[in-house]
C-alpha cells in the first residue's frame, strides 16, 4: 500500500460539480481533489456516475460547479490544451485505432509532444514487453489486455504529468491484471499524479493514496484506504 503523500497544493480541484442528463442528475455537488505526487481513486458501483465524472474531467461533458487542472478552469480550455499541459485520459473505452498497428497507436500519443519520443517508446515497451513482441501486428488482433496496456502505453508516450484512469482493471485475466498493478507501480515512482475511477476495490486500496466511494452520483465517504477499509458503511458496500 502506498503512503499517503504530504503536499497540500491540489493539481486538480473539482468542487461542487453537478452534471445532468437532461432530466437525469448524473452527478451532484461532487468534490474530489488530487494533490501533487498523488494517486487517488474513485470507487463505486456500475451507474454510480464515475465514468461521468472523468469523461466530464477530461472536458467531454458541461457541468455547473468549478473543475481546475494546475489553477485552470478545464471548460475554458480544449482537450488538445490540456493534453498539451500534462493530462492524458485512458478511457475505458480505450479509443484505439483497430487497424492500425501497435507501434502507430502508440505514437498517436506523442502527436502533440515527440521531443523524445523514441525514448518515451523504448520505456512503454520495456514496460509493456508484449507491446513490443506485438509492435507491427494491427491492434483488432491483440486480447483485450492487451488492449489496455496499448491504452496506457499510449496515454505514457504523451510524456503526462497527470493520468487519469477509468476503469483500468475491468475485464482482465488474472496474469495481465498483475502486469497493469506492476506498470502502475513503476508509474507510480515517477510521482505521476494519477486518478483511477475503479470498481475493483483490491485494486483500488492497493494503489491509492486517497479514495473516494461514490454512490448514486455524491460522494458518500472519502479517506485513506487504512480509514475506509475500518470505515462500517464501506464494509457493508465491499462485503466486508
């Protein structure tokens, strides 16, 4: 378990966000933050409007209430400006270009940043080995964790600062959910700020800092893992 970082300056403040879907409250009044060096993760059942969250982080959905990046209001800026400025999104849906190769999704990732792109390659592969024994086979042919690696490989070569991950262990074999933890590890040295939304909550509490349990579109309990694993209302949820 990691420990839990000292620096107060938030890198990422979301306050009192709000986010409807026509007449559906996806989100209300949510208030999450990520100070620097941290690793903070989102966990909550299917539908509990994490995916909402991230997706509205990363600048693809309106809301009322305040989301900075680095002091910067995310609805005043564009994807490619943040990405620009160190945030980089793996979405659950991964966005891979199928027929493209292994290597070209990867250096999709530098598009916007390639000083020292094939340095940022050699270290995706040596973390990812299988990227690297896959480097020219078309992406439709890889396993979907395969896939995931590819989607974090990608996020890697845009050099981010800050990563946020939706849903990173969903779906995976047992072998492969282990090769991700340890990639997130190593990740992790690099004092990356990092935010996971994640049912897994194993995987969650092993990686985070910090945690966040969402339910029904609030935030219903925040705190360490030590705190939220003692915490009866968490117990309950994770069938403690």
């Amino acid at each position: 378990m990691s420990t839990t970082k000292q620096e107060t300056d938030a890198v990422l403040s979301v306050e009192n966000l709000s986010v409807s879907y026509g007449k559906v409250q996806a989100l209300e009044d949510v208030n999450v933050d990520v100070k620097s060096g941290e690793t903070v993760a989102v966990i909550g059942p299917n539908g509990a409007g994490k995916s909402t969250l991230v997706d509205t982080i990363g600048g693809f959905h309106d809301y009322d209430g305040s989301i900075r990046y680095n002091g910067m209001e995310v609805a005043d800026s564009s994807t490619s400006n943040l990405i620009a400025d160190g945030l980089f999104y793996c979405t659950e849906r991964r966005d891979l270009f199928d027929y493209m190769s292994v290597e070209q999704n990867l250096r999709l990732g530098s598009y916007l940043n390639d000083e020292g792109e094939e340095r940022r390659l050699e270290e995706v592969f040596d973390l990812f080995p299988r990227l690297e024994e896959r480097r020219t086979q078309e992406t439709q042919s890889l396993s979907g964790g395969e896939m995931q690696m590819l989607s974090l490989g990608r996020g890697l070569m845009s050099d981010p600062e800050f990563l946020i991950l939706d849903e990173p262990s969903i779906g995976l074999a047992p072998v492969i959910l282990q090769d991700i933890s340890e990639a997130l590890e190593s990740i992790q040295e690099l004092s990356v700020e990092i935010l996971i939304c994640e049912q897994n909550i194993t995987f969650a509490l092993e990686h985070a800092d910090r945690l966040y349990l969402l339910e029904n579109g609030s935030v219903r309990r925040s705190g360490t893992p030590d705190s939220l694993e003692s915490d009866k209302f968490v117990e309950t949820y994770i069938g403690g």
